[in-house]
C-alpha cells in the first residue's frame, strides 16, 4: 500500500502516531526487536559456548554476565529473543487467522447449523485446556523445533477471538451498509472481506497484538515444563535453564532476572499499543 | 428460556462427548510404552524383566485391539472406575485424583474468585481515576505480563529465601500431620500463601485491565452521557458503568479458565505444591495414560461446569444473551 | 469477605483431613528428600521398580547389608553365610527377631522368599535355572542347594538385594496380588514402620521394638518424613533454610556455596560425593562406521571428558577411568596393566591418526570425514530433554567429535522417545547409567554393558550396543560361575577388561555421583569421609548400604 495514500485514508494513524502509549509503546517494542535482530551480530560468542569463566556478573567483556557454566548470557538472551519474536508472530498469526475465519464465517451464518458447528468445535477447544493439549501434542513430535512449537500453539489459541469475532460481526452484520450488499447480491466472501473485516480492522489488528503476546507465554509456560523446543534456545529455554541450574538461590541474577524481565518488558510494550490504539480507533477513550 | 437451556444442555453433553474421546485417544497414540517406562531403571536380575513386563502388560488391558478399549473406557467412566494409575501403581486413577484435586481447588477457587473481585474494584477505580491510572496500569500491565513461573519463582526468592517470611515448598511443615487444628491450619496456611499470592497477582493484572477498559468505555458512552445530562450523579453513572462493565469479565472468567489451571499447574511445580499440576506432569512424562486421561477429564469437567454457571449467571443478568445466542437481534 | 472464606476453607479442610492433632517434634524428626517423586502407593516389596524407598532396608530387611567403601558384607538378618561345599550354601538365622505385627521370623519365611518365585513369575524367579532346593534346617537355619554351576557372583548380589518376606502374611495372598498388592500396611522386621503419608510425603516412624536396638543401637531419629520435591532449586533453597536435613539432588552450585551455608558433604572438597554408577556412552555397533572397532576407539579417544566433569558437574563427578569399573567392590579386578595397555584418555591428535589409518577421511570435501567407503557420516547423540546435566554433556561430546572432523549432533528426544530409541536400537549414540551402579560384583556391571539379551526386538537389559561377541558373553558368565577365591578369576576379568577396551562398545565417561548435601541445624555427625559411619543414601534398594548405620550414628544439635 503506498503511503500518501494511507495518509489520506486513514486519519486515525495520525492519532496513532501522537498517541503517547502508542510512541511509548512502538519506541520500547522496536528497541528490543532490534536487539533480536541485530543483537547476534555483536555476539562475540556461540550461545552454547562456554564463553568464560562462570558466575561472572555483567561486565565489559560479558554485558549480561555468564551462566554457571560460563556461557554468555547475552548471546543466548538475544539468540533467544528471535526465536521468541518468531514463535510469536507464527503462533499469533496463525491463531488471529483462523480465530476470524470461524468467526466471521459464525458470525455470517448465525443461527444456522455452520454457526452451530463452528461454535461447537471452538466450545471443545476451548473446553480442553490449551496447555494440556499442548503438552500432549509436544510429547507427540520426536523432535520439537522453534516453528513446531508455534503451529501447535496458534491452533490451539484461536478460540477466544473466534467467540469475540463472532459476535463482532453478528453487531456489524447487521448495519444497513452491510444489508445493502447484501441486497445487491455481493458474494458472502466479498462480503466479509469488504464491509466486515474492513470495518473490524482495528479490532482485528488489536486481537494480532494480544494473540502475538498470548503465543509468547504459552511456549514460556512449555519451555518451563520441559516441553518447549528440544533444538535451539528461545527466551523461555534461558529462563528454564536459569531456574533449573538454581541461579535465583546462587544469586546469578542477571541469569535468572533480564531475560524475564526482557520478556515482561516487551509484552507490556505490546499492551501499550494496544491500548493507545484502542483509544486511537475508539474515540471517546482518547479523552481520557 | 427453557428452549435456551436445553438447547445449551445439549450443546455440552455433545461436547463433553467429543472432548472425552479426544482425551481417551491423545495419550493412547503417543509414541513410547509406559510399562517400558515403569522398569526402565529397575536394575533387576537377568531375564526378570521379561517375566514380569508381560504379566503387567496383560493385567492393564493394554493388549487389547483400540476400538474395545475405547468402549471399555465409556463403560468403566460411567460405573466411576478410570482405571489403575500405572506410574503410581496400583492406585485407582480415581483415588489418585481424589486426594489432589483438593489442593488445586484450595488454590484455585480462592485465588480465580478473589483476583476477580480484586481485579475489578481496581481496575474500575483506575479507570475513573486518570491520576492513579498513570501508575496502577503499568504495573497491571506488568503483573499480567508475567509468565507465573518466573513470578513463582521471584516471589520465592525475595518472601522465601531473602526474606524467610514463608515457606517455599509443599503443602505444610515436615512435622505436621492433617488435622483439623488450628496449628495445622495455621501451618497449611502459611504455606499455601505464597502460590496463592502468585496466581492471585498475575490474575489480577488481566482482571484489571480488562475492567479499567470497559469503565472508560462506559463512561463515554451515549447513555452515561444522557445520565450526566439529566444530572445524576457521578457516583450513579459509575455504578451503571460497572454494571455494565462487569459483563464481559463474567465471560472472560469462562474464556479464561484454561490459561489459569495452566498457570497452576507451573506454579504448582515451582512450589513443589502438591495437586494435579505436578501428577499430569509425571503421568506425561511417564505416560501413564489413565492417568493422564483422568486428570483431563476433571479439567475438562471443571472447565464445563464453570463455563456452564457463567453461561447460567449471564443468562439472569444480560437477558440480550438469549436472543443474541441465536442471532434474534 | 473474608469470613466467608474461612468458613469454606473449614468446610473443605474437614474434608481433606483426619481428626486426630499431631505434630511430629522437629529435634525427633529426620526431614530428607531425593527418593520419592510422587506420592506414595506402593509398599510391595516385590515390586522394587515402585516401591516407596525405604520399603526395602526400613520396613523389609535383608539377610545380609553390604558396605561399599569396604567392600564387607555385615551379617543382618543372617548372622552367618558360608559356602559349606561347592554347591550348598547354608546361612545361620539371627534369633530373636519379630515381625512388627509380633511373630517371630524363622528360616520358614526365608523358605518362602525363594519359594514364592518357584511357582509365580517374579523379577527373581530366574534364580531357580541355578538353585536345585530351599530348606529350612532348623528355624534358624537355611540351607540353599545349587545346580552344577552356582551363579557365585548373582548370588553375591542377591543375599543383600532380596528383601525377606513374612509367610504368615504373603502365603495367605493370591498369585495375583503377589504384584498387584499396594500392601499399604507393610509388616517387616526393620528398623521402621510405616506412619502416615501424604501427597507430598511419607512419615516412617521408629519401631521401638527392633531387633538391632541391642545389636547396633537405635536409630537417632523417631519419625523419618521423607518429602517430594520436584526440583533440585527448590531443594536448594530448603537447604539454605535448613528445612531439609538431607538431600539426594544433583545440585548445581553446591561447591561454590557449601561453605557460606554450612552444607556437609561426604568429601570436604573435589569431588564433593561418593560415585555411584558409571555413565557410558553407547555406541550402536549395528550402525555405519560404528560396527568398526577402530572408529569406536577413535571416538573414545576424542572425548574430553575433564571439561564435562569440570563445567557442566563442578567437580562434583569423578572422569571414570577406561574400564568404567570403581568402589572396592569391582576394583579389585580392575587390571591397570590391562587399562594402560589398551585404555584411553583425551587425545585427540591419536583420535585423529587412528582415523587416518583406517579410512575414515573426508572424501567428498564437505569439511567431515567419510567412511571407508566414502559415504558421508552423520551422528546423532542422544539423551532424554530435561536431564539438563547430561545436556549438556553431550553438547560437548558433540563438539569433541566436531574438532576430529566428524558430523555429530547433540539431541534431545522427550524421555519415552529416547527409551523408545535405545531399547529399538533407532540410536546413534547415547548416555545411559541405568543398572551400572555400585554393587559388590563387577558381574552386575558387566553383564549389564555386555549382556547377550540383545537378540529380541527391543533390548532392555542393558548392552544398548548392540555388540554381539560370544566370547565376551561366555567370559562373563563363566566369570559368574566364579567364587572370588577362585584360582584364575583375575585372569577371567582381566580377559573381559580387555576384550571391552579392544572392542569398545561403549565408552565409559564419568561417575554419577551419589548427591547428598545435609545441613546441621537438627541433627549433626553426618556420615562423611572422615567419619564413615554409613552411607548418606535414602534412594531406593540402596538402604543396605548404610542408610540405617547412618541413622543409628546421628546425634541431635540440641
């Protein structure tokens, strides 16, 4: 989409772009998305190398300190981080994706056996709990790579924005301009793609951001178990590892704590632009 | 009203049947062989391995064709009977699960309920309360940004070890025994405060949130706005913005009840709390089928039941549910 | 509120526990974790793969203990054992010993013990190929006939691992229950019964009225609450606080902070714990270049195992020397000259020539060696995800076989999997440790790392290898005909030394320790290297190694 013309359509972005949590929110996600992606450049080390000595607290030679075995704890926080921000985004989009096709396709066809149907099967889903599935799921697969891992977790994580989006369309549905189209005859794909989804924009991108971050503390609670990736590192592998070799109790700090701490950061800096953004689309929250 | 509920009645039956078979089938077509498991690290003496392996094997019905022990898993469920625990053998699956699942509800119940309430007082006051708001939804945002492990596991540093306040693991003292006394209570009190307090926290962020959105909403809304209008008071309009507000937390409380028994359950590990967190870990791990299938299907009990009251609770107070169930609008 | 939910929190406490008030005195009260990883159901000592630990050593005895770093059996339920002929083995009975429940214990329930096995399938029935008769020849006299060739050395191994059973109680039993019985009320003649148990726990309390009282002394603590904890941070920090007398974790960490928290471990120093089994690396002899000998000692040659010990364990394990063999039990027949002539050590230069020699170089100029045949080579290590130490390690054995040019890759296949794996032989290589701990019999060992079950469908009793050599096979079971004054039995095991070490099915790399930790706030002159007064282990079927010894040695803080 070239820019000028998004300019023109779309003023809501110029309340985006002079949205306080909005700036604040997108200044904080951006740095650390940078540090993911060009933070293994300045790596100096392999993020299972056993870099120097253990227990080093952060210093010039090791900027997060190193593990008990000596590992640099940089190096696998910003190794880690990519992994974490792809899991997010596979995950997120797969679960945002089919959360709105069955919900737009529920809300489209309300009261009809398809809606009866796809509401069924989100009730099941949403009845077993995520992570047992997950578990269960994980134990399936001989290996578990990083992309694996946020497949199995986007397809189990859809339900709650099928139900939202559901009942989003069934209000927008039934708005004269989408009767209009209705009335000309439109396919329903044409339909939903145009006057629905079009219209729920906003609230289709804000569901991306919760989705995004959901997926994240999904793969952390697994990685925790023992379930996460059984090939690579992710930020939740740093942390199991960190908890697991006791570094709390041997006052490794910068082990245990920053990667947590990047990790909390950064899903509170997604809620930031959620939440800007909310009041962006909505504005009677702006006056706030 | 009755057409509503016995057609929501039949919507559950239908899926508890479904989730039920996706719980017998999951575990049963998981690679690996749980009695393979069990003797793994038996160091037993040549050839006794044998012996026994095909004698336990039998005796689980495990070399039975699939489509019989599927229907025999129908048949033992309705007569209460989930089988023998083979990881914690030669226990029913039931007793196993009876004797945990009370300190998941101690946990549980208490902590959901108490966040809720919390959550929403606050998150109603911040949302009227632009000052406070400043600092209170960060550090909302922060709680519910927490994986409850690593807050599990900080909590545990600074009020366990840091600061002895608390004990950090199990279910009370080495020296207790159960019994209803005041020192017991006291004692299981004490150390089931601070998994309490790590659920109830990080719950309470999302409550929060959640609350201190639908109140700015409200507050905008046309209606408060013609209330204001014909000058009712302040504290009026808030009442009617949190009554309105309060709906979707009654949903969110359904939606969000998977997330929060697997928050539990990693938080459970974390404080070595017994409960079913720790035994569906160890029956996974071991994959000790019947008892992974017995600890889902309470989960998939609870989930249903509770999804079932809050549809109930919805339907008394937002009567549009009715309608808007069906598409009527 | 909150009254509101006290009284559920009554309702719901009533429901969860008995009436009686008790508390158990915390001076009176030994607090120790490491055995127990659930809560306990099973009493059955016939089922030793799930028994509570402790139900073997506390409750069901033994006829006779066995003390590792002396490499001397202590008389028990037996006061005698001898080799009376060649074929007849007789043991004299302690007099005076009862069965909690207050009847007496006689040759008869020794009878029965081996009597049982005859007639149902149990892990031990297989003594009954070698053993002709059991008989009692007086009430405190056994009498144990053997076939042509007595199995010397499994015997050995059996008189302290069989737990002696009451016939009053288990003849009364159905064949059925003989491995389906919780036996929750278990009724032996040790040291301790069972008291109570929770979710996360189980109390044993003192049997006042034991035997040994008068013989070794009572043990020190009344009730033993023995905890489950899931993880070894948690036992960490419980130590830190002294709410836990004795751990059996792997801790990391330990070394740097035994001292800032008063920890005792059976070493002051490097390496801090006693061995307790050996860890080896399996090779799949089936597989590729694997079946070549030469490749297989080139690999060995290219371990370092020093960094392993080092970075990963802290120094908490001791790098296994090249027979795998340790404790004084199987170092007697440890052969230096055997070991020095044809063992190995970290040298990757002679890793690299043997490699060169035979073949194996890199042909098709992707940077890793090929094989004989050109083909190109790739190996995967294996070890189950989440045994985080031994992760680790084979992240570094991994690495070793990278800098001599060959493809390996470290894996981590959830624990099913890699069971699944080892015993179907779909491995490359793999760590394992499961039935190589301390016994008073290399047999054990090395019918364990050799033993010629491989020829089923899955292999599951060790010899994951895969290697096939009748010879080896045959010099470990003659070894087992062997008694320990036999003439020639040096020879014998040096012969198996050798033979492994030529063929080198599998690498031995370091010794898994016994991990225990114990703090002195309750209770103090804990059994360590200056004061060997038993052996800290509270793991389970290893309580005949001095766990009760060490419990009658304790003395209370106060």
């Amino acid at each position: 989409m070239a820019k000028s013309e998004f300019w023109k359509k779309h003023e809501n972005l110029y309340f985006a772009v002079t949205n306080g949590k909005v700036i604040f929110g997108l200044i904080v996600f951006m740095s650390i998305l940078a540090l993911a992606i060009f933070g293994p450049m300045f790596a100096k080390y392999d993020y299972d190398e056993f870099a120097g000595p253990g227990y080093m607290p952060p210093s010039k030679e090791f900027w997060f300190g190193t593990t008990l075995m000596g590992k640099d704890v940089f190096t696998r926080v910003v190794f880690g981080l990519r992994s974490t921000f792809l899991v997010g985004f596979v995950g997120g989009t797969i679960a945002t994706f089919v959360g709105l096709i069955i919900g737009f396709l529920a809300g489209y066809y309300s009261g009809k056996l398809a809606d009866e149907t796809l509401m069924m099967i989100t009730n099941i889903f949403l009845v077993i709990p995520t992570l047992a599935l997950l578990i269960i799921l994980s134990a399936y697969l001989p290996y578990r790579g990083i992309l694996s891992q946020s497949v199995i977790i986007g397809l189990t994580a859809w339900t709650w924005t099928a139900r939202a989006v559901r009942s989003q369309t069934l209000s927008l549905k039934n708005q004269e301009f989408v009767n209009l189209s209705r009335i000309s005859a439109a396919p329903v794909t044409k339909i939903i793609a145009e006057d629905i989804a079009a219209n729920m924009f906003s609230y289709v991108f804000m569901v991306y951001i919760i989705q995004f971050t959901g997926t994240i503390l999904a793969a952390v609670s697994l990685e925790f178990l023992g379930l996460g990736p059984t090939q690579g590192i992710s930020l939740g592998l740093v942390m199991q590892n960190a908890v697991n070799w006791n570094a709390i109790q041997l006052g490794l700090w910068w082990w245990a704590i920053i990667p947590g701490l990047l990790l909390t950061i950064l899903i509170v800096s997604l809620y930031f632009i959620n939440t800007g953004l909310d009041e962006v689309f909505n504005p009677r929250l702006r006056e706030m | 009203m009755k057409k509503y509920l016995g057609k929501k009645i039949f919507i559950y039956l239908i899926t508890f049947f479904f989730a039920v078979t996706i719980d017998w089938a999951i575990p049963r077509f998981m690679p690996g062989d749980p009695i393979q498991m069990l003797l793994s690290r038996f160091q037993g003496m040549e050839g006794g391995r044998e012996i026994i392996q095909a004698q336990i094997t039998a005796s689980f019905g495990l070399d039975r064709p699939l489509l019989e022990q599927y229907f025999n898993f129908w048949v033992s469920l309705f007569k209460g009977d989930l089988g023998t625990s083979i990881y914690a053998f030669p226990k029913p699956v039931m007793d196993v699960i009876n004797q945990a699942i009370i300190f998941d509800i101690l946990l549980l119940v208490p902590s959901i309920l108490l966040s809720w309430i919390a959550g929403n007082k606050l998150g109603a006051f911040s949302g009227v309360n632009k000052k406070a708001d400043k600092y209170m939804m960060p550090f909302f945002y922060f709680l519910t940004s927490s994986p409850y492990f690593w807050f599990a596991v900080v909590v545990v540093f600074f009020f366990g070890v840091q600061l002895p306040w608390f004990p950090i693991s199990n279910a009370y003292s080495a020296t207790m025994r159960p019994a209803f006394t005041i020192d017991f209570i006291l004692d299981f009190l004490h150390h089931w405060f601070l998994p309490f307090l790590t659920l109830f926290l990080v719950q309470l962020g999302g409550w929060a949130i959640g609350m201190r959105n639908m109140i700015i909403y409200e507050m905008g809304s046309n209606y408060s706005k013609y209330m204001e209008s014909l000058g009712a008071s302040e504290k009026l309009i808030r009442k009617y913005a949190f009554r309105n507000g309060v709906l979707p937390q009654v949903t969110g409380l359904a939606i969000r009840l998977g997330n929060i028994i697997a928050g539990a359950l990693t938080t459970q590990i974390v404080f070595s709390y017994p409960g079913l967190g720790f035994i569906l870990l160890k029956a996974i791990q071991n994959q000790d089928y019947f008892l992974v299938q017995g600890c889902f299907l309470f989960i998939i009990i609870f989930v249903l039941l509770a999804n079932f009251t809050v549809d109930i609770i919805y339907m008394f107070i937002d009567p549009r549910v009715r309608f808007s169930y069906s598409g009527e609008v | 509120m909150k009254i509101h939910w006290k009284v559920l929190l009554g309702v719901l406490l009533v429901l969860l526990v008995s009436t009686m008030a008790f508390s158990y005195e915390r001076n009176e009260t030994l607090v120790y974790g490491g055995g127990l990883w659930g809560a306990p159901t099973n009493w059955n000592p016939l089922t030793p793969w799930g028994e509570v630990t402790g139900t073997g050593g506390l409750v069901y005895e033994y006829l006779f203990h066995y003390y590792p770093l002396t490499d001397e059996y202590q008389p028990w339920l037996a006061v005698k054992g001898e080799w009376v002929t060649p074929k007849v083995y007789e043991v004299e009975l302690r007099k005076g010993v009862k069965w909690t429940d207050g009847k007496s214990f006689t040759a008869e329930d020794v009878v029965f013990t081996f009597e049982v096995a005859k007639n149902n399938a149990l892990h031990y029935s297989n003594v009954w190929e070698w053993i002709v008769s059991v008989e009692a020849v007086s009430p405190t006299k056994v009498k144990f006939v053997f076939g042509d060739e007595p199995h010397y050395q499994e015997w050995k191994n059996i008189i302290y691992d069989l737990r002696i059973l009451p016939k009053h109680i288990w003849a009364n039993m159905s064949p059925e229950e003989y491995l389906s019985t919780a036996n929750a009320n278990p009724v032996g003649t040790g040291p301790y019964m069972a008291d109570s148990t929770g979710q996360d726990r189980m109390v044993w309390v003192r049997n006042d009225n034991w035997w040994g009282n008068d013989v070794f002394g009572q043990p020190k603590p009344k009730y033993l609450v023995n905890l489950v904890v899931n993880s070894n941070n948690v036992a960490l920090g419980m130590l830190m606080k002294g709410e836990l007398d004795l751990s059996n974790y792997f801790i990391p960490g330990v070394p740097k902070i035994k001292d800032t928290f008063g920890l005792t471990t059976w070493y002051k120093g490097k390496p801090y714990m006693l061995s307790e089994n050996s860890a080896l690396l399996f090779l799949n002899t089936t597989k590729g270049a694997m079946k070549d000998a030469a490749f297989r000692k080139a690999l060995a040659f290219a371990i370092n195992p020093e960094i392993i010990v080092e970075r990963v364990f802290e120094n908490q394990v001791e790098v296994a020397n090249p027979t795998g063999l340790f404790g004084e039990g199987w170092m007697k027949y440890y052969d230096e000259t055997v070991a020095e002539a044809y063992g190995f050590s970290y040298d990757p230069t002679k890793a690299i020539e043997i490699l060169d020699e035979n073949g194996f170089v890199d042909v098709n100029g992707d940077g890793w060696r090929d094989d004989k045949n050109g083909n190109a080579m790739k190996f995967e290590i294996i070890v189950p995800n989440g045994w985080t130490d031994w992760m680790e390690s084979i992240k570094v054995i991994a690495n070793n076989f990278q800098a001599i040019g060959i493809n390996a890759v470290p894996s981590f296949p959830d624990y099913g999997i890699y069971m699944n794996r080892i015993q179907d032989g779909s491995f490359d290589m793999c760590i394992n440790n499961f039935a190589s701990s301390r016994s008073s019999t290399p047999f054990t060992y090395w019918n364990w790392v050799a033993t010629d079950e491989i020829d089923g469908k899955l292999v599951t009793d060790g010899n994951y290898s895969r290697y096939d050599d009748d010879e080896l096979f045959t010099l470990i079971d003659e070894f087992n005909r062997m008694q320990d004054t036999d003439k020639g039995i040096m020879e014998k095991a040096s012969e198996i030394q050798k033979k492994l070490l030529t063929a080198m099915p599998s690498i031995p790399l370091w010794y898994n320790g016994l991990w225990a930790q114990s703090t002195s706030n309750v209770w103090t002159n804990w059994a360590t290297e200056d004061n060997p007064t038993g052996y800290p282990c509270s793991w389970a079927g290893k309580m005949q190694f001095g766990f009760v010894e060490m419990l009658i040695e304790l003395e209370s803080a106060q």
